[in-house]
C-alpha cells in the first residue's frame, strides 16, 4: 500500500476537485497512457491494482509509469460509534486526479500495450481515455 513516509499534519480535509488539471496533460516518459476524462479520487489500492494488472500483461516487455501518488489521508470512524468524539482515525490514502492528467504512462510495443490499459481502466472509479504520443518527423 503506498502512503507518504511523513506528512505536516496527521488528518486533512478532503476538500472539491472540480478545476481541470494544470500539470501532467502530456506523455512525459512513456508511448502510451491513460488520461483521465473525470475528476475524482483513486485510492492506494487501486493504483496498485492497476500497476500490477499492467505489469503482468506486459511482463518484462514494457516499461510503466505511475504519475499520481496517495497523498490526502481520509478518515473514519469506527461503525456503531456515536457522534463527536474528534474525528475518526485514518482509513485509506487517496490522490486527487483532476480531468486531464495522465495517471499512467507505459512504453512498448503498441499490440503488446493497448490490451492492458484498456483492461487496467475498468479498474479505476472515474472515465479515462488511452492515449498515444504521435511523433512528426521534420524534412
């Protein structure tokens, strides 16, 4: 499970995504990736989910990138407990996906590749598209 080694503060406010991403719009390292159509949430659990869906797909053969990181605690409360108290102790860790930010990136071969990003983006709670970077050759 991926959480940061130490935060400022132990307990945040989740808080609204509702602007469109500003950083991660393009493909930085990797041929092809999944850009996200929605804003929302993706928990630790689900990025490893989906790394791992990837790599056994493409094995040894390709190389992935993982560009969001869990970094907003979220809390709860135990069930069956009654209100007040503070606020519950910390749940899962979540990464803030804005619309338009790459979330993953791989690069491979393009029949080795699509197969499993398509697969991996069942996996994900919000829309995301496949992408691939074009390249344009100059004369």
């Amino acid at each position: 499970m991926l959480k940061p080694k130490s935060t400022k503060y132990k307990k945040l406010q989740k808080g609204r995504i509702n602007q469109k991403a500003s950083s991660n719009l393009r493909l930085n390292f990797g041929l092809f990736g999944l850009k996200a159509l929605e804003s929302g949430r993706i928990t630790s659990d689900q990025i490893e989910a989906v790394r791992i869906n990837i790599s056994r797909k493409v094995k040894k053969l390709g190389k992935i990138w993982v560009n969001s990181f869990p970094n907003v605690p979220i809390t709860s409360k135990p069930s069956e407990v009654r209100m007040g108290k503070g606020k519950g102790n910390i749940a899962y860790w979540v990464s803030n996906v804005s619309r338009g930010k790459v979330v993953f990136e791989a690069a491979g071969q393009k029949d080795l590749l699509l197969d499993p990003l398509k697969s991996a983006a069942n996996k994900l709670p919000f829309k995301v598209k496949v992408i691939q970077r074009f390249f344009f050759q100059h004369y």
